[in-house]
C-alpha cells in the first residue's frame, strides 16, 4: 500500500508546533494524538489546535512550483504562515567511518556481523525512538537515559532512515536529546563504531522557501540574486549558469528545504571532524577501548581480549568482536544464540539481537517475486541451502576466485539539490533504497542459484563438501550503496545486471513487485543524442539512458585469500575511476553507469592507486593497452566478445601472444592478431563481426585496426589522440565468463538434484 508522504509531513509539522519550544507541550498530550488521529483519519481536530493544523496545511497545499518574486508578495498572499515564529527542530544522523568498522576484521564472519549490527541500530533502533509500540529494550534504555524523549516523538517525524542515515523533525527543545541518544545508541550497540548527529531549529515558513533571515524580510531575494549571480561565492552556492545570465531555477532549488538540508550536513561535517558546538560537547559518546603492550589481544590485534571462544582455533575476542561474531550467528532466520556468547559473561551486559540477515530479505524478495525464485532456486529446497561461512565457499564455484562489487549512485547531489519539499525527500529516500535493494536481488536471482560445495578443506567450517550454500556475500545495501561478494564467473553480468536494473526499477518498466512513487524519467529535449561520442561498441544498436540517476560500479577480482581490506581499497580505485569516466561522459549527453574492473589473476599486487598503475605500467606513448572504464552497453559488448573467442575455440596461447605484442607497437599487433585470425578453422565470422566490426573500425576509412580502436582524444590528455584496446581486457576475464557451448554449473546443480530424487 503506497504511504501518503504529504499526510505524514503535515501531522510532523503540526506535531512540532503544537508541541511548542519548550520541553513541557504547550497543549495535552492527549489534544496532541487526538489531532494526529484525526489528521491520519481526515476528521476534524481539536479545536485548541486547529489554528495551527490551519498553517500547516496552507503551507503544504502550495504549489512546488510557486515561488514569489518578492517577499511582499509571500507576506501577503500567505500572512499566517510569515507570522508564525514557533520553531520546528530537524536532525541528521548516523553511523560515520562505517568501512572502518565493517572491514576492521578479516573474516567475512565478522564483517557480515559488523553489517548487521549498523543496519540493525539505523533501520530498527533508531525508528523505534519514534514509535508508539518501542521494542522493550529500547523503551528502557530510552527512560533511563533521554527519560522525556520518547513521550515527544511520533513514527512520522522520520523524513528518512536508510542508508546509514537519519533525518527527522522533533519538537525545537529536544533537538539535543535526539541527536545524543542517536550517538549514543551507536556507541551503545556497536561500542566502537564512529557516529554523528547534528540538529537546528527553523520557522515553518523556512520549510517550504528555505533559510531566512531573523526578519525575514531582510533576506536576499530575487532582485538581490539577479545583481549578484556573478559573484563567485554566489555561484558556488546556488550555481553557474551555462550561457551567464541569472539561473532563476537554480536559485528557487537552493531557497527551499533543500537549503536547510545543507545546512545540517555543513554541521554534521564539522562535529565529524571534531568542531566545538557551544551547546553540546565535541564528543558526546566517543567509542574508546584502551589496550595495553602485555594483555592478549582480539583477532584484529587492536583490543584487548576478554574472551576465549570455544570455536575451532580458539580464537581471542574483545567485546566489539565478540558482539559482531555473535550477531553474525543470529542472523541466519530463527538461529538461537550461539552457546558460547550465552555461557559467557559478555552476555549480562548486552545480548546480540535477532537480526534480519540479507539472505532472508532475499528471499522475501523471492516470495514476491515467483519467476526470480523459480529461476534461483529450481527445484531446490529454500530451508536446504545454507549461508557461505568463508570467502572459499562462494569461490567454490569459480575456482577459487570471487569478485568484490562496489556500486554507487550517480548524480544523487545533483538531482537531491532539486527537491524543494520534505515529502520528495521523503519520497526519493525510499524509492532509491527500494531500487537499490530490488536491482541487487534481481541480479543475484538471474545469475546465481545454489552450490554443491566440492572438494571444501577448511577445518574452521561446519559445512562441507555436498552442502548447499547461497553463493554470495551482500555485505551492506544501504541507499545507494551496495558492496557484494560473488563468484567471479558471474560479476560482470551480476554488476552490469544490478546498473541496469537499477535504473528499469525507478523508469518503472520491470516486471519485479515493487513500487516506485517518483517520476525519474529525463525531461524530453530537441537535442539529439551522438551515441558514438560515448559507445565504442556499436553504438547504433542501443539507446539512450532515459534515467535521470543511475549507479556506477567497481569489479575486482581476486583469490579468495586477498586481504579483504586490501581488496577493499583497490573497489574503492575502481569504483573513482568509474564514476571519473562517466563524468567525462556527461558532456556528450551520457548519463547512464559505467563500470571499471580488474582482475588480481593477472597482477599480483598493485602499491599504488589503479589510475597509477594503469599510467605506469599499462601505457606506452599514445598507446593505452586497456580500455576500461566501460558503459553498460561497451561491458556487452565485451562479455559478447569473449564468448565468441570461446565459440571460435580462438588458442590460449595466442590470447597471451597477442597481449604481449601489443608493445611491440601499433602495426606489429595489427599484423599479428590478423595472422591469427586467419588461420583459425572455426569462428571466424563470428570472431570479425563480434570484435572487429564491433569495436575497431577505422575513423577515417572502412577498414579495421584490430586490435586497436582510435580515439581523438576529446576527453583525455589534452585533446591528444592515442589507441586503445580491449585485449588485456578479454585476457584478464577470458576465464571468468562461460563458455555457452559447454554445460553450466547450474545444469550441472540440476543433474545432480535429479540423480538425489532418483
């Protein structure tokens, strides 16, 4: 059932300022919620506040696209709402330095703990400060320590809580008891994750027309912007317009909620990096464990250890370590917890949660979804596959390599600096989470189903060979952020799967039960679209992105004992350079994702960052022997690539030759590759239409230099032309994108389903 944004708005409005400024409410507590049952129901309010539901309503039935030349008019079109001086309080918070918390651990057992732990404080906990019928627990903690608090708050005060965020309306007096209890929450749960939470106080007209001033009619205006919209500091806080003239509409975006919005995050910012506040302490509830050089240490060396684990190896844990192992264990669906936590004395003070585990999101994806379960799961039993308890069972299925995955949002400042009310705050925060969320299962469910562990030697691991295990690792889903562990042999359709479904969700245009409430399709415009400013690949057999935001992603691939953290780092490179090449895309009329990789299988260690490495080591002259970053359209056409090579049954031997001439210049690869080519008894037409015709044609002819393609260089090195290749590309994945002549895993998975029930 579709949420009223705009209802919920409008009672979080009155709420606050029926409430008033002061910790006491100015009316009953019971006038409050018989006016909030009221509002929810459409029935008249008490007539103590109706005034003030009056002013509200006004406010939200005025047109997102109205705003007053001037001031004058405001004053006197909408008086009541001027001269209303109650002020409404707003709070940022959440978890910061979060991949410093999650990948502290190398084991994946303890990462997927950490994961959870922050999802459940943001998506839980902190909700439950709002509502009605609060979880015990934290009905307690609440009394005890911000004892006024809870009576104060209402589940629709939340504009947002995803992501790792929350942004929430309270009454003013409380905008301090909030944001502590939100701190200290974190640092209650997680006892050494980083968070931060900030809060201020604004007038109702400030909600609709963003900041102003005390009196308001001394604010600058239109008039004031038309005279000023060169000055350099204006145009870094409202814009530059194109063409030099006034961009009115960039102005009307800034002067409005979103202005308040950044307000905040410029507070959140500076309490992050440590600012005095003169009302709050720096540091409210820093996370602090002190060690000591002679006490035995956690397994991350960081913490002195307070526990022995009856767990193979015997492993040491501090309490942080020993609540995220703990939680891990729970979040597999009903799993009690684990007996050593329960035997210990850690278990007195805190008590890890049953926590909701992405396996059992997935699957309630799945439910929903009777085609993706279907195809995931076949004939297999849900309650017979288990979660993969190391990174060597999820490469179990791809011989001992998986992908790391970081995707993330394109253009989210961008388009956020748009929205001008809180209902399309609101609003967008879900429909992106949903999109995010959907795109990721759909992804996992088209590519992926469940493995037979084979050949597993891991003493460490209760699961062995012939156990079922979902092959896959979500460590966090948060906004638009997604970090995943997969099987190599299945990243780069699971990634280039996940951008676009991503933006078919938000387009509405997928079959997936999912509802989305915005409106993300880009405005039409006379100006046509060069396709082959942007593709490489045949740029004539896809269309344009009709998405105003879409997701960029980094891939690497590596053995399964990588450093999680190392490999971490390198994602992140990756991801940069993704979204560095879809930026320099923009200009040509570009908005879709773009998705760097690398596999680790080729190189064994890079020191410095990959834009180094690839400069360094992977460049000669005006000879580049890469050409990633590439568009979802270009990660087609290379995929399509390699199993054409495969069809060909092009040698492996060659594969390695040819990348290995490359630097021995331009023409002696043309040479070689064709003498190649030729020679092959099979798949030559498929090898020249699926590589030559597709990627290199000349620019100034109708002949092909294979394996080169030429590139003017627009973007890059200064309008500098150079060459570039996809061959150490198709190298580096040949071995990770399958053979469509040879039977799969799952048709393998299927036989074997087949012989059990026989």
């Amino acid at each position: 059932m579709a949420t009223n944004h705009k209802k919920d708005i409008t009672i979080a409005l009155a709420w606050c300022l029926a409430w008033g400024e002061q910790k006491q409410p100015q009316f009953e507590i019971s006038v409050l919620q018989e006016m909030r049952q009221a509002l929810h129901s459409d029935r008249q309010v008490p007539e103590a506040v109706r005034s003030i539901v009056e002013q509200v309503q006004q406010l939200q039935n005025i047109s997102e696209h109205y705003f007053p030349e001037t001031l004058q008019q405001f004053q006197n079109e909408y008086s009541e709402i001027w001269n209303q001086q109650t002020k409404i309080g707003l709070v940022n918070g959440g978890a910061t330095k979060i991949k410093q918390y999650v990948f502290e651990s190398s084991k994946i057992q303890d990462i997927r703990g950490a994961s959870a732990l922050l999802d459940y404080v943001n998506l839980i906990e902190l909700k439950e400060f709002f509502r009605k019928n609060r979880i015990i627990d934290i009905s307690q903690w609440l009394q005890k320590n911000f004892p006024d608090l809870q009576e104060a708050l209402i589940s629709e005060l939340i504009v947002y809580s995803t992501g790792g965020n929350i942004l929430a309306f309270c009454p003013a007096a409380y905008i301090n008891d909030l944001a502590n209890a939100i701190e200290k929450r974190y640092t209650h749960v997680t006892l050494t994750a980083n968070s931060c939470a900030v809060g201020d106080t604004f007038r109702l007209a400030e909600i609709r027309f963003g900041l102003l001033q005390e009196k308001i009619e001394d604010t600058n205006w239109l008039d004031w912007y038309r005279q000023n919209h060169q000055n350099p500091i204006v145009q870094a806080c409202i814009g530059k317009s194109k063409d030099g003239s006034p961009d009115l509409e960039a102005f009307r975006n800034y002067q409005s909620f979103n202005a308040i919005t950044t307000k905040l995050a410029v507070l959140f910012n500076q309490r992050r990096s440590g600012n005095e506040f003169s009302d709050r302490p720096s540091r409210a509830y820093p996370p602090i464990f002190e060690t000591h050089p002679y006490l035995i240490r956690d397994e991350p060396d960081r913490r002195s250890s307070t526990i022995q684990v009856d767990l193979p190896n015997k492993p040491h844990f501090s309490e942080a370590v020993a609540r995220k192992r703990a939680t891990s264990e729970r979040v597999k669906k009903d799993a009690p917890i684990p007996n050593w936590y329960r035997e210990s004395s850690l278990n007195q003070t805190w008590q890890p949660p049953e926590v909701e585990g992405w396996i059992s999101r997935f699957n309630e994806f799945l439910e929903e979804n009777p085609t993706q379960k279907q195809q995931y799961y076949q004939s297999i039993s849900p309650e017979a596959v288990d979660i993969a308890q190391s990174l060597k069972h999820i490469s179990n299925m791809s011989k001992g390599f998986v992908a790391h995955i970081y995707a993330d949002g394109n253009n989210m400042g961008g388009y956020i600096q748009k929205i001008r009310t809180p209902e399309r705050y609101k609003e967008f925060s879900q429909d992106i989470s949903l999109a995010t969320e959907y795109a990721v299962y759909q992804a996992l469910s088209e590519h992926l189903h469940p493995h037979t562990l084979k050949n597993i030697n891991d003493p460490e691991s209760r699961l062995q060979d012939g156990a079922l295990i979902h092959p896959f690792e979500i460590i966090t889903i948060g906004g638009d952020d997604i970090l995943l562990i997969v099987p190599a042999n299945k990243a780069l359709e699971i990634a280039k799967t996940i951008c676009e479904q991503f933006e078919q969700i938000l387009l509405k245009q997928t079959d997936l039960k999912v509802e989305i409430s915005g409106d993300y399709r880009v405005p039409p415009s006379s100006k046509p679209v060069n396709l082959s400013k942007f593709h490489r690949y045949l740029p004539t057999a896809t269309a344009p992105s009709q998405c105003q935001i879409s997701v960029s992603a980094g891939l690497l691939i590596a053995s399964d004992d990588t450093p999680i953290y190392y490999a971490k780092k390198l994602t992140d490179d990756l991801l940069k350079s993704a979204k560095k090449r879809g930026k320099s895309l923009k200009d040509d009329g570009y908005i879709g994702g773009t998705i760097d990789f690398l596999s680790m299988k080729a190189v064994t260690m890079i020191s410095s960052n990959i834009e180094k490495f690839r400069k360094q080591g992977l460049t000669k002259g005006n000879l580049r022997f890469y050409a990633a970053p590439y568009t979802l359209h270009e990660l087609g056409g290379l995929i399509a690539v390699v199993k054409a090579l495969k069809k060909a049954k092009f040698p492996k031997s060659q594969l390695y030759q040819i990348r290995t001439l490359l630097e021995n210049g331009k023409h002696t690869a043309i040479l070689n590759y064709r003498y190649f080519r030729v020679r092959l008894k099979t798949g030559q037409p498929e090898l020249q239409q699926e590589f030559e015709e597709a990627w290199c044609k000349a620019k100034t002819n109708e002949g092909y230099i294979a394996p080169w393609m030429y590139d003017d260089g627009a973007r890059e090195y200064k309008h500098e032309p150079f060459y570039e290749t996809i061959w150490r590309d198709i190298v580096d994945i040949y071995d990770f994108i399958e053979d469509p002549e040879e039977p799969t895993d799952r048709a393998f998975e299927e036989l074997l389903a087949q012989e059990v029930k026989s």
